[in-house]
C-alpha cells in the first residue's frame, strides 16, 4: 500500500488524502488518454520513491493489441528507464555512483548503460533535450520517452513517459519527446491548481 513508499515533493502533496496516488491518477489520467491518442502507445506517470527508486502510478494501454506490458507498481533500474532518467537528471533521485573505480552499473541488456560516467553524460543530455530516451535498455525490443513534470515550486515532481515496441516507436522517439514535453505542462498545470485550491481550504 502507500504506507511502504517514503514520503517524496508529489506525494507530501496529497498526504492529507486517505489515498493520495488515486487522486493524482483520476486528475492525470484524461492527459494520458489524449497522449495515448496521439502516440497509441502506453502512456505511464512515474513518481520518486525515496531518493533511489521509482514507482509508476498510472498506465493508459496502446491501442495496439501487441502493447507494452504494464509496469504498474513493478521495480526495475531508474537507469535503464526513460522516467529514471528524468528523475536522475532533474534531481527528484540520487545518481548511483556504480561499483568499482569505474562507477559501473548493473545492465539489463547489451544496450544498457553500464557506468555512472556514460549516465552522467546522458543526464547532460536530458537537461539539454528535455526528456530522455531509452532504446532497448530495459528490455529487448522496448523503446520508451518521459519529460518532466514540475510542481508548484517549480521542481520536478514526476515523469510522464510513453513506451511500446522499437518496431514501430524507434523512429519516431524525438516527436513522441516533443509531444510528451507538452503534455507535461499541461500536468503540471492540473497539479499546481489542485494544490493551490487544497492550500486554500
């Protein structure tokens, strides 16, 4: 349940709520829907737990029946994640500083990234971007983007990310990026008003 996550920015902002991530998931989820429209693939928002993990909290399906699988609730390397990145890059987690004098990294895949230097160099990139990519890093075959999504204060809260097979999103990761960005400022929006209003009762 909730009760096992530490308390991180997006969570301490519905703590007062019996349930807090339901409340987040039923304001976000119309966004998801209408990114999944547009991409028709998963579309997920993953929040910090603690300061070295991630938990996703929502999922839209694709509107393809060979779909992603649903990561809900799963616990998997923020390093070989798209969301994980952004979290990495923006500050919302702690970098790992890897094994040994080389800072390296557990892989997933051959595809994986190995070492805390070449993650540090992909942070730079997501900080240039905007949102980050994984290209069969996770998993073999799986492609996914995130962006990130700020809180009232400004800071990154979570990430909002799609992701589907390299067949069909390989192509079309720096468009599904752009959009994704987009739609996060749209969330961020949604969140900061809900907030506003709840400091206001």
């Amino acid at each position: 349940g909730a009760g096992s996550f530490r308390s991180g920015p997006l969570f301490a902002l519905y703590a007062a709520r019996h349930d807090p991530w339901a409340e987040v998931v039923r304001l976000v989820e119309p966004v998801l829907e209408r990114i999944g429209g547009v991409v028709r693939e998963s579309v997920f928002l993953t929040i910090p737990r603690g300061r070295d993990n991630t938990v996703q909290i929502a999922q839209v399906d694709a509107s393809y029946v060979l779909g992603a699988r649903d990561w809900v609730g799963v616990d998997v390397p923020p390093h070989c994640t798209a969301a994980g990145k952004v979290l990495y890059a923006f500050d919302c987690l702690d970098v790992p500083p890897g094994e040994g004098p080389d800072g390296l990294l557990p892989r997933l895949t051959r595809r994986s990234i190995g070492s805390r230097p070449q993650l540090d160099q992909q942070l730079a990139q997501v900080r240039r971007r905007g949102f980050a990519i994984t290209d069969q890093e996770l998993e073999v075959g799986l492609c996914a983007v995130a962006a990130p999504v700020r809180g009232r204060d400004g800071g990154v809260v979570a990430a909002v990310g799609s992701h589907g097979p390299s067949t069909r999103m390989s192509r079309q990761l720096d468009q599904v990026g752009q959009l994704l960005s987009e739609h996060a400022q749209q969330i961020s929006a949604l969140l900061i008003r809900r907030t506003r209003k709840e400091g206001a009762a």
